[in-house]
C-alpha cells in the first residue's frame, strides 16, 4: 500500500494551554483534518502542511486513493480530465475495498491543480485522498492485475484508456497530411520522367505523397497530400513550389503560383484566430498575403477549405510551417477531448461522425476501437444497456439568427444533417417576433442524437456565431415522466448536484412544474457539447433504471402465487 505522506509542521510557539481532558483528542482530530484540508487552524494558530515530497521531485504523476470501490469508468474519466490532458491512469492493487489509481496528467501545473482541487473532495461520500508520486516510488508500483468479481473497478471488458486497468495511454498521432491544391499543369513535372522526381522526393523527405490526379477531371487544380513528420511535410512542400516555379519559367507561365493549403474546416476557426489575429501574426511574421475561401463553398461531403499563400517561396513554406503547426494542435486537442467521450455511447463509431477530417487523408482513428467499445457493453457506464437504443427526443435551443445556417439554401443543410444523422430534425416556430432563440427539435437513438447535436454546435462555431475561442455552450430541453422527476433531483438535490460536478453541465429540474397532457416534465441541460452529452446519457440511464425497476415490480405482482384453497 503506498504509505500517507510524512508531514513538515511548522507554526509560531504558542503558550503551553493547560491540561484538559479532551486536549489530545482535540489535537489528534486537528491532525488528521488537515491531512486532506492541507491547513487547520489549532489553538488560535494556524497550521499548514507542505507535501513531503521536495518541489523539485514533484513529477506528473499522482496517487489517488479512496475511491468509491462502485464509481464507474467515465465518472473517473470526467473529473480527472477538468484539470488537464491525462496521458495514463492505471489501477493498483490493494487490500482496501476503495479502489487506488496512478494518473500522469501532461505536465506539472495540470498535476498540482489536480492535487489541490481533488484532495479532499468528496465522491459520493467518500473523501478523495491525492499525493504526489516521486519518480522512485512510480517505478516499484506497476499497475497490478484487477481482482475477478470486484464491484466497480473490478472484472471488466478489455482494458479502455483512460480508465483504472488501462494500459499506457497512447498519444494521439500527429500524422496530419499536408493537403496542397496545384495547378493540373504541373502535375506532370511533379511526377517527372517515369515517376523520376516524385521518387526522389519521397526518398529525401522520408515521405508518402500521393497526387490524385483521377479526382475531378477537367479540373484546374489537383490536390495533393503528403504523408510524413511535421519537417517532412514542410521541406516536400518546399521542393514541390520550387519544381512548379522552374516549370513555369521553362513553359513562360507568367501568372503568380501561390502555395494553396486544403484544411478541415473545423480548425480553421482557430487558424484564424479571433478577431483575425493568429492569422495576421503568421502574415505578419512570415511577410505573406493569406487569404481562406468562403464557407459557402462548403458541402457536408466536402468540409475542406482552402488557404491560400502568396509571398516569395521562402515565405510561403515559412506560413506553411506555422499554419500546419496550428491545425496540428487543434485536431490534437479534439481527438483528445473526443477520445475522453468515446466511451459514452458503446459501439459509437467516431469516424462515422464527421467531425474530423477522413481516414482517407491519413488520419488516424480515435484510439477506442468500435469492438473494444462493444466488447465493454457488459460493463455500461451507468447501468445495464437496452440492446435496441430507444428513440429520444431533445429540444436544442440555438441562436435565432443561425436558424438559416441550420436549414441551408432551400433546406439543403437540414436534409443533409438528417440523413447524415439518422435522425428527425425540425424547427420550431418562433415564439414571438422578438425571439432570441429558436428550438430544434431532434428525435433519433443515442448515436443519431450525438451526430446530430455534435454538427449543430460545430455549425454554429464554423458560421462565428460565437468567437474562435469561446465554447458553444447551449440549452437542451429533455423531457422525463413527473414520476421520475425525484430521481433525478435525488434526495436534497444530491443526484442533480454530482451530475452537475461531474459533467459540467448545469442541470435544472424547475420547481411547481405542471406534468403536460402526457404526465411529463422538463429537465433543462446547458453546457458545451461533451458535457451536455454526458448529462443527457446520465439522465437517460436513470429513466432506464427507472423502468427497469418499474418492470420488474409488475413481473414480482403477476408471479404471486395464489393462495391454496382448503
């Protein structure tokens, strides 16, 4: 078991109080009160405790202990991944009933804000004990095979990152192509005699480079993509601009050849920052003209927009260094957070969901596979799975000026939306003719919901409804029978108050409700899409649970056996 760490006590002399019975006991609750407070106040002085492991042994990694031995994997998964990136969480072995984990967040500051904030907490009434992990002491504690049988972080399905039994968490893959437009021309040149040139390229720059000069016959530009390091992609680019200026000497092109980048539109608003300003800094410190063509040219089946660099060749591979360096941050951080999510639906294919780039252009899939996610059904993250999903009904309140984005150009959008999703979407009539808000309304199982919502906040943030780096956060409206509405309050509020901690969702079941005409109530969710999610799939496993319990109360009512006549 690893030992509680040794305490450095150091406070002003205070007079000797006299004897009293109950000094010591006093003392000793002081004591252990600041184990988890970190301070305490004793006899009018205040006492602070400093980790016994020195500042600079202070590593990522941190022991949590106390944990609910019932807590299920995303409950886990959720609070630890508020105060940063966790790259591993492992189990130990240990004789208590509590469950103990090992967690290494990306650095230190996420650490000792986890530390600070966790230490303490309180998890469905159990106190949460956190401790730095000196390197030494990480290297005599490998993670330790789960007991069979065990409730909660027991016997599981196969090992899922993120989560007590899991093995190293893998980083996400920086794989991310560089896609590049070039005029049909040029093509040739590129290639070279016999495939001469684009051999000796790939050879030079330890790249994969494919030109797909089939696609879109007749048209001006061929797209080509570059497989390789972040290094390799910039200096293949840099030959390949260098190749196109030479050919176009030699054939006497006079236009300019300016470098085009094709970027998934979901990092574009990052790329160019708010207000513009990640955008200028690059044109600004690379001395180039960028340009990004228009969302109107977007479809859903073609979610790539162009950036186009003009300056000397120089400058242009200077922009493609930073512009690439920007879009590889931001599909890193998405696969993160989504990897911490992919477990809420078992079976979810996050490749199907569009909303990151294809694996056709080299991107990796998230790291939970569709038959590991399946394959841990048997362990669901908030109680027993129906094996058909029911259909749901969500009330999405968006902005009352995207309303158009939403439905497109004669509908358009909408219909796409709906097909993609596998799910019914409308729009509700404004309210009044000052509304602010319109309510979509969304009707499909779990996944067709998670596609659904997932492209309307991504619509929202493309359209710069809200700015680059501001969060789409918005209300859903569900709705529960007014019988159920108890449980998901709980008792005091004590349920809707830890979905709220550990979803980050704000959850409102509003007082005096009147039941409509179908004895239902409505349960507000507002958040940004994970958390919003998260509560949804919460809520509804409680309304499972619910009628689960429902059923079988009637089963149990109808197998009474009738009493024996005499």
């Amino acid at each position: 078991r690893f030992p509680l760490p040794s305490l450095n006590l150091s406070w002003p002399a205070a007079p000797r109080p006299s004897p009293r019975p109950s000094s010591s006991s006093v003392s000793v609750c002081a004591i252990f009160s600041f184990i988890s407070a970190g301070k305490v106040e004793l006899h009018g002085k205040l006492i602070e405790v400093e980790h016994s492991v020195p500042k600079r042994q202070r590593s990522r990694k941190l022991q949590i202990r106390n944990i609910p031995p019932h807590l299920q994997w995303e409950v886990l998964d959720s609070l630890l991944a508020q105060y940063g990136t966790v790259e591993n969480c492992e189990q130990v072995n240990t004789d208590t009933e509590t469950a103990v984990v090992n967690v290494t967040y990306g650095n230190k500051d996420q650490a000792r804000q986890a530390i600070e904030k966790l230490n303490g907490f309180q998890l469905e009434n159990y106190s949460l004990k956190v401790a730095y992990i000196p390197d030494e002491m990480a290297a005599q504690q490998p993670p330790q095979q789960h007991p069979q049988g065990r409730r909660g972080f027991g016997q599981r399905g196969p090992p899922r990152q993120g989560s007590p039994g899991a093995t190293t968490r893998q980083k996400p893959q920086s794989d991310v192509p560089l896609r590049m437009l070039v005029p049909t021309q040029f093509v040739g040149a590129i290639i070279g005699k016999e495939g001469a040139t684009i051999r000796n390229i790939t050879k030079q720059t330890q790249s994969k480079i494919d030109i797909h000069r089939k696609e879109n016959a007749g048209a001006a530009e061929k797209p080509i993509t570059i497989h390789s390091t972040p290094e390799g992609c910039s200096t293949a680019c840099k030959i390949i601009m260098e190749i196109m200026q030479k050919e176009a000497q030699d054939t006497k092109f006079t236009e300019e050849i300016p470098l085009k980048i094709l970027a998934h539109n979901n990092f574009v608003g990052r790329l160019i920052g708010k207000e513009g300003r990640n955008l200028k800094k690059i044109e600004q410190d690379t001395d180039t003209k960028i340009t990004i063509s228009p969302l109107q040219d977007l479809t859903l089946y073609n979610p790539e927009r162009t950036i186009t660099v003009k300056g000397s060749i120089e400058t242009c591979a200077k922009a493609e260094e930073e512009i690439m360096k920007k879009i590889r941050e931001s599909y890193e951080n998405d696969i993160a957070a989504m990897n911490l999510q992919a477990h809420l639906i078992p079976g979810l294919n996050l490749n199907a969901l569009g909303l990151f780039p294809p694996s056709s252009s080299g991107i990796p899939p998230p790291a939970v596979s569709v038959a590991s996610a399946a394959a841990a059904a048997s362990y669901p993250p908030f109680g027993v799975r129906e094996q058909q999903p029911e259909s749901e009904t969500v009330h999405l309140f968006i902005p009352a000026l995207a309303v158009g984005a939403i439905i497109g150009k004669q509908g358009q959008h909408i219909k796409q939306l709906s097909r993609f999703a596998g799910a019914s979407i409308k729009i509700a009539p404004a309210e009044g003719p000052d509304a602010k808000l319109r309510m979509v309304i969304i009707t499909g199982p779990p996944e067709a919901q998670f596609k659904a919502q997932g492209r309307i906040y991504g619509k929202l943030k493309e359209e710069n409804f809200f700015g680059p780096k501001e969060e789409v956060k918005l209300e859903a409206h569900i709705k529960v029978p007014s019988y159920a509405a108890g449980r998901v309050i709980g008792k005091g509020g004590k349920t809707v108050n830890e979905l709220q901690n550990l979803t980050s969702a704000e959850v409102v079941v509003p007082r005096d409700q009147t039941p409509d005409e179908n004895d239902q109530v409505v349960v507000k969710i507002t958040g940004h899409f994970y958390a919003c999610q998260l509560a949804q799939r919460k809520i509804q496993e409680i309304l499972a649970q619910v009628r689960r319990q429902q059923q079988q109360q009637k089963t149990l009512q109808s197998g009474q056996p009738q009493p024996r006549r005499k």
